[in-house]
C-alpha cells in the first residue's frame, strides 16, 4: 500500500545554519524540502547590525548548491545596544523578517542578549510601529528558575508584560514546549504566534534521561513531561493558525553533543518532514500538515506560501534516512524518533 499527500512547498520558522564548514554540510538539508526559513542570529559573534544580516544572507546563498532554490530570511540578534534606526533600515530594505530575543545565557550563544528589557523599549516600539515580528527564545534564566518551569514563568515575567506594555508588537513564541505555551498563545489574540519543533511532538523527559542519558535528545527548552508533548501535538493538528512549524534543527558535531558538558540541540533538517507525516497521521490529522508546515507560517509574516510543493509518500517498509552526515568539522547525529517511519519526502 502506498499512500501519497503533497502540500504547498514548506517553509521552516525557526533554523539554525551556522556558518563556514557546518553551513555548507547542514544547508542543503533543508533545501531539499524548505522553500524558505527564518535564520537564527546566533553565530559568534551574533549577527546583530543590518549589514551583519545582509553579509550571513550572502555567505548562505554562496554555500547553497547549484541547481537547489531556497531562500534565507533574516533576523537580528536583540542586543541591549541595537538602534532602532538600523533595525528599520533593515526591515525597510526586506533583508530582515524578525528580531530575536534571547534573555542572557538562555541558550547557546545567547550571552550578548537582553537584561535589563527597559533598555529595549525604543527598539521593541520601532518594531509594533513598523509590523517587525519578534521572536522569543521563551525561557528566564533566573539560578532559582527550575529548568522545566522556566518556559511558564517567562510567559508571566517577561512575555506578558511586554506585549501589554507594546501594543501591536507581534511576537512569535518559539519552539514551545508546554501546554501553558499553547494554552497562553490560543487564549491571546492574532499578534501572537507560536512555532513547535518537530522533536518536541516526538520526545518527552523520559527520552532524555530513561536508561541512560540521551545527549541527543537534549535540547532548550528542554522536553518536559507526556502531558505537554500531547498538549503540543493537539495544538499542531488543531488548525489554528497561530501554530507552526519552526524546527529548530540546531546542529552540533558529535564530540560536543556526546560530552561531560553536552551542547543542546536536536538536528532534525534532515527528516523533518518523513516525521511530521508519520505525526500528523497518527493524530489523524494529515489534512492539517500543510496549514502548519507550509500555510500558517507565511500567513504570520505576511508573506505568500511558497512556490511549488512537496509530496510525502508512505511506503511499505520503513525508511533509512542516514544516521549522521558529515561536516568539516565532524559527524552530527541526525534525530533519531526511536520508531520505524514509512514516510518519505520529495
Ligand atoms: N536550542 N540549541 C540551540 C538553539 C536552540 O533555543 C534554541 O533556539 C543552538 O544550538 O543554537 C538548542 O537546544
Ligand atoms: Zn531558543
Ligand atoms: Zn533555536
């Protein structure tokens, strides 16, 4: 038996590329499926001006192989110092889609992100007068702060407070991980959206840390226990287009993931969509894989759906998508589900 479904082309809400050597190893990965995605800032150092942005832009489209078509959209890095101005240029020009806050030391490479959020009040208002998005790595950093409380103190602390002190700013709640995420982003109007990674449906708590610990399972925000997996994959499936598809495929070599200080992140470019699929088909909800993964995201933005589609086809037996891939820098281990998948993408 096969069964086929194709969709509008899918875009990814929420990637990370890298630079040099792991850019060319990890970009035609999502090429091969995405038409188009936001492009995280956090390199070293973060890419923080309009003219940082535009440089990125052009060292992905010259690592970008002949004959595939993808198109980057750019983001900022919020730093206690960014100029409105610049942030303005930048989006006037239509290099840059969003500016992304990290509270400091949230995340990888998030030291030079906000403290003190009064100082990014002028930015933040640039940002609601002229409909630049925000996105929000949604996690407080606060030493007291349980790790797996610290998505659902930040909507408190942080999210809500701005979005009441900055009417009109549109922000994107990012790689949600709880059910308090999806229950606050449902409850609030159309100036908020939310993405989920494809892992975060797939993996709860137990996968990480049940007989043995799983470096790569480990990612921020962590995964947190079944009832928040599944209160993801209802908002996922649900048709509300406030949710979509930000992958979050952060991709760190072996030796720095499988190490006494493990790097997070979960690399999933590779077989994002074969699992979505397999998803979206165990909710019985394959008819809503193209809202979250191709329509909802450009609505968001204002931008229009992708060019093209992409057909997923499920086979009778299960597919082999590769294990690692290879970089100039060392192997990166591709997210392995932990169960047989049948669907395949092209
Ligand atoms: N989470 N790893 C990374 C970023 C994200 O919070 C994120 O966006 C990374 O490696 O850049 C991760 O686990
Ligand atoms: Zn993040
Ligand atoms: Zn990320």
């Amino acid at each position: 038996m096969t069964d086929t479904l194709t969709i509008p082309r899918p875009d990814d809400w929420h990637l990370h590329l890298r630079d040099g050597a792991m850019l060319e190893a990890v970009l035609p990965e999502t090429a091969r499926h995405f038409g188009r995605a936001i492009i995280m800032p956090n390199l070293v150092p973060p890419v923080v001006t309009g003219a940082q942005a535009a440089a990125y832009r052009d060292r992905i489209l010259a690592a970008l192989p002949e004959g595939m078509a993808f198109e980057p959209l750019m983001t900022l890095y919020l730093t206690e110092d960014t100029d409105p101005a610049d942030v303005a240029a930048a989006h006037a020009s239509g290099l840059v889609k969003a500016v992304k806050l990290y509270p400091a030391g949230a995340t990888t490479n998030s030291a030079s992100g906000v403290r003190d959020f009064d100082k990014v009040r002028p930015v933040l208002e640039k940002m609601a007068e002229i409909g630049l998005p925000l996105c929000t790595h949604g996690e407080v950093t606060d030493h007291d702060i349980d790790i797996f409380d610290r998505e659902a103190v930040f909507i408190d602390r942080v999210l809500d407070p701005i979005r009441a002190a900055t009417p009109g700013l549109r922000v994107v709640m990012e790689h949600i991980t709880t059910k308090n995420a999806a229950e606050y982003v449902a409850s609030q109007d159309k100036d908020l959206g939310a993405t989920i990674t494809t892992h975060h449906l797939i993996i709860n708590r137990n996968h990480i840390l049940v007989g043995g610990i799983k470096p790569h399972y480990y990612c921020l925000p962590v995964a947190k226990r079944e009832e928040h997996r599944l209160a993801l994959r209802a908002a996922a499936v649900s048709g509300d287009a406030r949710f979509f598809l930000g992958t979050d495929s952060a991709p760190h070599t072996d030796p720095n993931k499988e190490s006494a200080c493990g790097c997070a992140g979960c690399f999933t470019a590779t077989n994002t969509m074969p699992l979505l699929a397999h998803v979206f088909e165990e909710e019985g909800a394959l008819d809503k894989l193209a809202g979250f993964a191709s329509e909802h995201g450009p609505a968001f933005y204002g931008l229009p759906v992708s060019g093209g589609t992409l057909t997923l086809t499920k086979g009778d037996a299960p597919v082999q998508f590769p294990e690692k891939i290879e970089s100039g820098d060392g192997p990166v281990t591709v997210f392995d589900p932990g169960f047989p998948v049948y669907w395949s993408a092209e």
